[in-house]
C-alpha cells in the first residue's frame, strides 16, 4: 500500500459560526445559546483537512473571499499540512460561511456559499494536470455543479478514482452522480436521491442494490451513530458500527469519514477495509469540539488499531 497517496479535493472552503444551545429552537422560538465560536470549515477544506491529517498529500481546489476568513482558511489549512495553490482568492468577495446550530446530541447547518459561487468549469479546467495526476479525486455538492461534474469528468478520462460526497442534495447533480467511482450519501440525502427512505435494513438493501446495478459504482450510506454500510461481494448489506465513544460534538464526522475512507483506498486498502478505516476516525472524531479539530491523526489511527 502507498503511505503518501495523492489526493486532490475539489470543494468548498466556509467559516463556520458555531452557535452552542441546549436544545434546538422551535419554528419561531428564541432560546439561550451558550457560545459562539468561528471554526474553519466547509465540506471540502473539512475533507481535505481531514485527508492531510491521516498522512496523504493532500491539495485543495477552491475559492476564497479577499477578507480575513478567507485568510484565516487558508492559514489554517496550510498549518494542517494542505496545499492551497489552487485556491483563488476573489477580491471584493465575501468568504462562504456557515450558521451552525449545535447542542450536544445533534446539529443543523445553513450555508451562505459566497466565494465558492465562483468555481466555474474554466477554473476547474485549469487545473486539469493536478486533477488528473492524482491517486483519488474527493468532491462534494458545496461548489456549482457544472464545476463538480467537469473534475469528476476530468478525472474519469485520466482514469482516476473518484468519491462523491452528494452534500447538499442538489435538484441539478441527478445527472452527473453515476460519474463517481463512489457515492457516499447519509441515509436522508440517499432517501431524497431514491425518492423515499428505507423503512426496513432488507429495503435499504434492495435500494442499494437497484442503485448500483444503475450507476455501476459503489455505495456508502453513512448512519451515524450506527456506523456506515455497503454491500458485499454477494449483495447483501454489510454495516460496520462505530466505536463506542463519549459524544462531544458530531459536526464534521461525516466529512471525517468521507475523508479516511478516500485516503484509505487512495493507499491501496480494500473497499471493506477502507470502510472501516473510514468508520473508525469519524468514531473518534466526535470525541473533540470542531469539524477539523476533533479530526484524527495518522498517529492516532495507528493506536487505536494497535490497541
């Protein structure tokens, strides 16, 4: 297996403004928060945090605003070892950011995309050798879609392997998501991508199975606490579960496992394997505030499975 694979994360950069609660409000309601805080984040640096951490040479795709999140993004994602060099600044842009609303079991999110508006295919286009020379191209639904579908179009024709992210369900993408070698939905944006949810494991697998016979790719539903499933070799669904682990903050445990899975089979692990891998460092992710602070280190992950 290759201990440095290459990967190329094409997505979203935000600030997240972290707003701590005891409970959710109701429509209409106003409660106490508890604090603030302004944590980098959006999916794409998230991932591409993430990948970095668990070892891979990692470079962003994206776009930034000329404003001071924007430069602490990049500080921030340079400190975590990520190459920025295609990241634009856009002058007289504000940065995206997203409005995070968190208590200790859950959280919701509202993004305002700002900056990441401007990825259009021509930038993607311009990239093109760095796409195209990567182990793994990772992407989301945080950025335009025709941008997305031009890197995933770019990194098909050079043959390299590709995760989707499908983050936020988007009426646009039906079209391009069969491009992807992977699609990692959770099990609401899946039931929205089928057109209802699974009521019953045999049904979800029944969805899993039409859905790959479809789009001839490979599936991951993520569930949460439950931990995240695939099918077999044989069709049948097979759930890794998460590690039992005291519950901090669940914001990025997605894009957690989004990225350890992408590094995992960028490093030449089975698709199985990867997935446990991948299952393993969103457990532990939840442990720590912040999407990319609670992210786990390569040398944590060689503890825990030592252990």
């Amino acid at each position: 297996m290759s201990s440095n694979p290459s990967i190329v994360v094409v997505g979203s950069l935000n600030m997240d403004i972290v707003l701590t609660m005891s409970r959710m409000p109701q429509v209409g309601e106003t409660v106490a928060g508890q604090q603030i805080h302004y944590v980098p984040g959006g999916k794409g640096a998230n991932q591409a945090v993430g990948c970095a951490k668990l070892g891979a040479d990692t470079a962003m795709v994206g776009a930034v605003g000329g404003d001071s999140f924007g430069s602490q993004l990049l500080d921030n994602m340079r400190g975590c070892g990520v190459r920025t060099e295609a990241v634009t600044v856009i002058p007289e842009t504000a940065t995206g950011t997203a409005a995070i609303f968190h208590t200790k079991e859950d959280n919701c999110i509202v993004v305002v995309p700002g900056a990441n508006e401007t990825v259009t295919p021509e930038y993607i286009e311009r990239h093109r050798s760095l796409i195209q020379s990567a182990d793994l191209v990772l992407l989301q639904l945080e950025t335009p879609i025709p941008a997305v579908r031009r890197a995933l179009e770019l990194a098909r024709e050079a043959g390299v392997r590709t995760v989707l992210n499908p983050a936020p369900v988007h009426p646009d993408a039906e079209q391009m998501l069969g491009l992807a070698d992977v699609l990692t939905p959770n099990e609401s944006e899946f039931a929205l991508l089928c057109g209802q949810a699974a009521d019953t494991e045999e049904a979800l697998r029944d969805q899993m199975r039409k859905w790959q016979q479809t789009y001839s790719q490979r599936l991951v539903i993520t569930r949460g606490k439950a931990g995240a499933s695939c099918l077999d070799e044989h069709g049948e669904l097979h759930t890794v579960p998460s590690l039992p682990v005291e519950v901090v903050d669940t914001t990025g445990a997605g894009d957690t496992l989004n990225a350890a899975l992408s590094v995992g089979l960028a490093s030449g692990r089975g698709f199985r394997e990867a997935l446990e891998y991948a299952v393993k460092a969103a457990s532990l992710s939840v442990r720590k505030f912040g999407a990319q602070g609670g992210m786990p280190t390569k040398e944590e992950m060689e503890r825990i499975n030592a252990v």
